[in-house]
C-alpha cells in the first residue's frame, strides 16, 4: 500500500506521534511507501521552514517517503519554497491549508501556484480538516474547506491535478457532478464500513486513494476499512498504491 496522506511535525494541541512510529506503522501493515507533508507548516509562520525541517528529516528513508510541499501563495517568495522543494527536495505535490493559512481557493493569488503545479506535474492537496471540531472545544473552531470549493477550485484548473483531503462519506459528491476529471480523494476520513464500497461504485476505483492523515488519526483504522471492503482486489490495489504512485509519478515499491 501506499499512503497519500501523512504528516510529520508538531501539533500545538497535542502530543503526536513522529518519525520512528510512522516507520513501524508502515513496516507491519506493508504500506511500501507514504506521502508526507509537515503537520508543524500548518502553524509556522512560514511553512517553508517546516518543508527544510521535513526534509532534512526524512533523508535516510528517501526510499520510502516522498516530500509534499507545505505553501503559501499569499507570501511573497513562494515561488522560490516551492522551487526549492522541488528542486533540492524532490517534492511530488504541493499541500495547501486555505482555513489555516487565511485565504480562499478563489482567490486569484492562487491561480499562479496551480499553473505552477500543472507545469512540474504536480498534484496540489488540499486539507479539508485536520481534528473534528469537538476536539476543539477549548480554542475557536477552525472549519474545514468545503468540498465545493474544492470543486470549484479543479473546475477552475482543469490542467492541475487536484487531491481532497480528509473529506468525509457523502462530501465528493458535493464537490461537482459529475468529478471534474483532475479531482481525486482520500480515505482518511470515511468512517464506517460499507462507505468505501459505495465511493468505488459511485466514482470508481480510479478516483479514491487510500490515506490516514497519520498522525492525528488512527492509520490502522483506514488500513482495515481497505483491506476488509467488499471490493475487488484489482479496485483495493488501484486504491491502496496503484492510483497514487500513478499520480506522484513514482515507481513501485
């Protein structure tokens, strides 16, 4: 398997879990390779400083984790982060956190990134939420992307390749209908078994890539709603590695 959506980093909430326990989560459910942005970029200022601490981080495992660039196109200087992410770090997509970091997907800053993105051949991520709100009841609420945005946002670029993130059972369909052909979707957040047996017979396998937005989720969870879904092996091996080592442009593992 390969997991499209894991985060490495500090959360100010929380205690999480890093490098050593992504590593034995991967090694004994035989997740071959993971992409994984910085969970600190979401809260620095500049999330490029978390994209070098990433970086520096993950060097010695380079064969089995593959860097997604944290950026902020309403800094100046973000063309440069994400040259260098991708030029010295070897990044295979772009994230992006439009609640966190203040901005909309509409806005126009925005469009330059994905032109940038479709260029490289970059997927561009975008984080519908990291915690559930009732784990926030002690600080403001922050509330997630809209799918529709996320929608919109592919419509708007039909030449970038677009991944939601952290959606949860019945929010793709709200995105467009039908799925603008650049928009794809993680696991991470479909909760219950038989959810992910409906997402493969509404859209097909070849939209849905397996994701566990480790750390701040459960991986095992999403590991065993994949493996025990009533699908096909051909489907849960498109949706498990297939279709994101496809859309990374990475081999096999």
């Amino acid at each position: 398997m390969f997991d499209i959506n894991v985060k490495l980093g500090h959360w100010p909430h929380r205690p999480v879990r890093g490098l050593d326990a992504l590593l034995r989560y991967m090694a004994s459910n035989d997740v071959s390779g993971a992409a994984v942005s910085s969970l600190s970029s979401v809260n620095y200022l500049n999330p490029q400083d978390g994209n070098d601490e990433l970086a520096k981080l993950i060097v010695p495992h380079r064969d089995r984790l593959v860097l997604l660039a944290v950026i902020r196109p309403d800094f100046t200087g973000w063309r440069d982060d994400f040259m260098r992410c991708v030029d010295e770090y070897g990044a295979r997509g772009v994230v992006l956190y439009p609640n966190y970091h203040r901005y909309a997907l509409a806005d126009g800053l925005v469009t330059p990134l994905a032109a940038l993105a479709a260029q490289h051949l970059l997927p561009v991520f975008i984080q519908a939420g990291l915690e559930d709100a009732r784990r926030q009841f002690d600080r403001p609420i922050m509330l997630d992307v809209l799918a529709p945005e996320m929608g919109a946002f592919a419509k708007a670029h039909p030449d970038t390749t677009v991944v939601a993130l952290g959606l949860k059972f019945g929010q793709p369909e709200s995105a467009a209908d039908p799925l603008p052909d650049n928009f794809y979707f993680d696991t991470s957040n479909y909760e219950t078994m038989g959810e992910l047996e409906t997402a493969v017979e509404k859209f097909g396998p070849g939209k849905i890539l397996f994701g566990t937005n480790f750390p701040l989720f459960t991986p095992l969870a999403n590991v065993n709603k994949l493996r025990m879904a009533d699908i096909s092996s051909p489907d849960s091996q498109a949706i498990g590695e297939i279709n994101a080592r496809r859309l990374l442009g990475t081999c096999g593992g």
